[in-house]
C-alpha cells in the first residue's frame, strides 16, 4: 500500500483519532485538575466539566461508528475554541494551549476523514440532490 493510498483509507484515519481523542480526554483532566486547578470551585469541578462533552462520543468512537465520528468534531469545536483562546487569554499556558489545540486537530481531521472513507466503504452517505430529485421521474 503507498502512502497515497494508505491517506484514503479508513484505517489510518482511525487510528488518528483513537490516539488523538482519548489522549485529549486524558489531557483536558490533567490541564484543569492538576497543572492548574480552579481556585474558585472545588478542584475535581472543573475538570469533570471540561471531561464530559467527550465522553459523549467515546463509545460510538471506540466501536468505529462513523457516524458518530462525524458529530464529534462539533464537541472538538468546542476544545479548539477554548485552545486557540487559552493562547491568548493564559501567557503562562500557552505550551498547554498548544497540547490541547495539536490533539484536538488530530482528532478532528482522523473524525472527518475515517467518518468520510468509512461511510464510503460501508455503503453511507447523502444523496445527491438530482439523483433524489429524479428517482421517482419514470425515464422518458
């Protein structure tokens, strides 16, 4: 298999995000629970908080479910967001900010890549808009 290919299967794509993903579940705990807790709410807080949106995903993700996959990239949204903001907002943070921004882009490109070549390979997908248009028209 060559390199080219090797980018067009799922496969790849998966193990991207099954690195990716749970490594940055296991970060966004260690980033709000231990480097730099909250001095406001109770300390296992705010890292439950920042830890649930991703466990929603988890499971479907695990299974290889491509579906879920695709919907999980609006949760990494959320944790891009916050990295990219965390850049300028936290100096002191800026090499955690950069940790959480490198795994979220890797899970969001192994999310939208394995749930674009998976549900091709399984048969998924949307229809185009003329061939649902012209399915019930009988050939003239």
């Amino acid at each position: 298999m060559t390199k080219v290919s090797a980018l067009k299967s799922s496969a790849f794509y998966r193990r991207l995000t099954l690195v990716c993903y749970p490594l940055l579940l296991v970060w966004v705990i260690i980033w709000h629970g231990v480097l730099s807790p909250s001095e406001v709410v109770a300390v296992w807080l705010k890292p439950l908080v920042w830890a649930i949106p991703l466990l929603f995903p988890l499971a479907g993700i695990i299974k290889g479910n491509p579906y879920t996959h695709a919907w999980a990239n609006f949760i990494l949204m959320l944790y891009f967001l916050h990295g990219a903001t965390a850049l300028w907002t936290h100096p002191e943070e800026i090499g955690y900010a950069v940790i959480e921004l490198v795994l979220t882009t890797g899970a969001f490109f192994g999310a939208t890549y394995y749930a674009r070549y998976a549900g091709r390979e399984q048969g998924l997908g949307i229809k185009r808009k003329s061939k649902v248009t012209n399915a019930g028209k009988l050939p003239s």
